[in-house]
C-alpha cells in the first residue's frame, strides 16, 4: 500500500466508536493525511467519503487514494457542507461520520501556511488559501476587535495588552509573517516561570479559528451530520482544546433523552425525541501510552453517539458559539481590505 503512514490521534478508539461494518457508507469529515480513511476502509469491505477544504491534503492524497478505487471519495470542500456534497454524489444517508478537530499536522509543517509561529512564514492561517487571511486581520482589525479575537478563541488573559503592541507595531511597518507576530506576543507577553506554552501559542490559535470560522463550521458540519446518519448510525468527534469540546458536549446533551424531573417549582416541559444514544457518558481520553508518545494526544477528548429514529432538530442554536459585541466579521475584514 502506497503513501506516508499516518497514524491519528486514538485512531482505534475512533474506529471501534464507529462500529465500522461490510457494506457500510461513511464520511471522514477532517481528511487531512488519511489516517481515519485508511483506517475505516482496513476495518471492513466499505466506502468512505472523504472532506477537506484543503486543496493541498485532495492533492497529497491522489498518490495512494487509486488503491482503493470505488471505495474512496475524495471531496474539496469544508466540512459543513457534506450533506450537499454527498447530494451531488447520489449519496443521502450514511452509516457513520467521524471528525478529528483542529490543524493538521502537516499544515503546522509547512511554513508557507503561516499556522505556526515555530516556522516562520507568511501570515496566513486559511486552511482553504483563501482571503480574508490572518495577515489582514491582524493589518485591519483594531484593538478592541483583536481583544474580542483573542479572547473568545483564544482565552488569552493578556489579550489587551497584546492587542496594543501590535497595534503600535503595524504603525511602523506591516506585520506580514509568522516570526513578526510572535516576536510581538512574545515581547508583549513573556514567558514566566516553567510554563511550556510559548507566549504567541493562544493568539494563533485564536487567528486560526477565526480566519477559517472553524467553530461556526463545526456546529453546521454537526448538524449535517445528524441529518444524514442512518438510525444505528455513528457519530465520532475527536476535540483538541475546550471551546471545540464545549461545542460537542452540548450538542449531544441537546439530543439524549431528558433525564431531569419536574418539580413543583420547575414544571416538567415537552422535550422533542431523543436523537442520539450516548455510547459513553463521558469524554474519553487517549491512553497514557499514545499520549507519552504522541504530544497532540495530551489533550484529545472523544465522544461519540449513536442516531436514534427521532427527526433532526429544527431551527437555530448556539452550542456555545462564542457571543461578543466587539467580535468582526470575515466579510468586515475583506470589505477594509479592498479599500
């Protein structure tokens, strides 16, 4: 079998949630490297279809995705659109969807994509290539908006003063690269005490989720997924970080079946079907083996469900989107750009 092996962070807790089976139709959500395509398509005789918005990871994987020929669909687009992807494939049901969260490693490698301040580069962070960039959000936004950034996705503590210092440094010259802004952070921030997190780790990772609107993706890709599964269906998110996690436990504490019981002071209320049967009733972490080996692996959480015949939800929700006044918007970034 050809391509670089790529083993995913609890890849065989994933699959095992999955309940992967011959015949079998399922969507790997975060494509990246292949690492869960691979892994679904090893478990039985079944196809898989597979998103990235990356151009960069469909191109990778054209050298090996031939040797699973009529099992394997490979689809440039974000996440939240699989339900109109898989439309246009003739596909309107599915037996199980996985999700791993957040960067890949092979973006973080590449220091053209300006996703890591130990690499320097040009400040760029879309996962797509595409514009607004985190270049223009950190040339246009100002500082109360970059505060708002930081610390809705972030939770940057020291977010003002941050915030100020690069404001006063794009004065003197344009903040293009990676190196640039976390030279910045790091002066407006310096590291104290033992800490092993580098001072620009939060501000880039706040940069990062705006540009590519990544929790507003995750709760429509959620969503999708519910309308699509199958009863019996799987539904595997793998998290990285708390605003990620704090999405999927409360989208699936919204589906499971009420529990709670009316009071005479809290009257019990309609509560539309349960949609999902959790297959665990908390998180589960990675193994103390995978996470001594494998850093990434410290902080993964997994949490995975089963569909129930109920009707998808209707109508909006929040799931714990970050809410703030201050908070601009891509189109805002790109209309202060063009000017």
């Amino acid at each position: 079998m050809t391509g670089a092996a790529h083993i995913p962070v609890m890849a065989r807790e994933a699959i095992e949630a999955l309940g992967v089976k011959d015949g079998g139709v399922y969507v790997d959500a975060t494509f990246g490297a292949g690492g869960y395509a691979k892994a679904v398509l090893a478990a039985a005789n079944c196809s898989v279809y597979a998103f990235d918005r990356d151009p960069r990871a469909i191109e990778a994987a054209n050298d090996w995705a031939g040797d699973y020929e009529g099992r394997l669909v490979l689809i440039n687009r974000p996440f939240a659109e699989m339900q109109e992807a898989l439309e246009d494939c003739g596909v309107e049901e599915v037996d199980g969807v996985v999700f791993d969260l957040g960067v890949s490693s092979m973006q973080l490698d590449e220091a053209d994509r300006g996703f890591s301040f130990r690499h320097d580069g040009p400040l760029s962070m879309r996962m797509d290539g595409g514009k607004p960039d985190a270049a223009d959000v950190v040339a246009v936004a100002d500082a109360r908006q970059l505060v708002a950034i930081f610390k809705a996705y972030g939770e940057e503590k020291k977010a003002s003063r941050i915030a100020r210092a690069i404001v006063a440094a794009r004065e003197k010259s344009p903040i293009e690269t990676t190196g640039a802004l976390s030279a910045i952070v790091e002066k407006a921030n310096p590291p104290r005490g033992p800490s092993k997190i580098h001072s620009a780790t939060r501000v880039f990772q706040a940069l990062r989720i705006f540009v590519n609107d990544e929790l507003g993706q995750i709760v429509k890709a959620l969503r999708a997924a519910e309308r699509l599964l199958k009863p019996a269906g799987r539904l595997v998110v793998v998290t990285f970080h708390s605003l990620e996690d704090r999405i999927v436990k409360r989208f699936f504490a919204a589906r499971v079946e009420n529990r709670s019981r009316a009071t005479r002071h809290m009257p019990e209320q309609t509560q539309p079907p349960a949609t999902f049967r959790l297959l665990s009733s908390k998180a589960i972490a990675a193994s103390p083996d995978e996470a001594a080996q494998n850093p990434r692996a410290r902080s993964a959480k997994l949490r995975a469900g089963e569909r129930l015949a109920g009707p998808a939800y209707a109508g909006e929700e929040n799931l714990g989107l970050p809410r703030h006044s201050d908070l601009p918007d891509l189109e805002g970034v790109t209309a202060s750009c063009s000017v």
